[in-house]
C-alpha cells in the first residue's frame, strides 16, 4: 500500500507556512499600495478645505479698511 495519496506531491508542511506568509504579504503590500492612494487624496482635500476655512477666517477677523462706523 502507498503511503502517499496518488497524485500528491510529497511537501513539507513549512513550505505551506513560508508560502502563505508570502501571499500574505503580497495581499497587504497591494492593499496598502491602494489605501495609500487613497489617504494621500482625502490628506490633499483635507488640506485645501483647511486653507479655504483659514482664508475665511482671516477675512472675517481683519477690521474694516475704511475706518470704523458709527452706528
């Protein structure tokens, strides 16, 4: 009797660890690639709407240049 189903490579258990460890760095090296992406945009929006609201807020703190009124 075989000792090995047939058809079946003979493979050492540790390969199967050191291949799923590679896939799993392959699978979340790809994912942060993409999510990086991602954040990198939102960081850039993010930036330009604070710039916007900074420019808003100068604007609305400056006094008057024409001079105070009187009410």
């Amino acid at each position: 009797m075989c000792a090995h189903p047939v058809g079946r490579a003979d493979m050492d258990a540790w390969w199967w660890v050191a291949i799923g460890l590679l896939a799993w760095f392959g699978v979340s090296l790809a994912a942060g690639l993409l999510l990086g992406r991602f954040f990198s945009r939102s960081s850039q929006a993010r930036d330009a709407l604070d710039a916007q609201e900074g420019e808003a807020l100068t604007e609305r703190l400056d006094p008057p240049e024409d001079g105070p009124r009187v009410a």
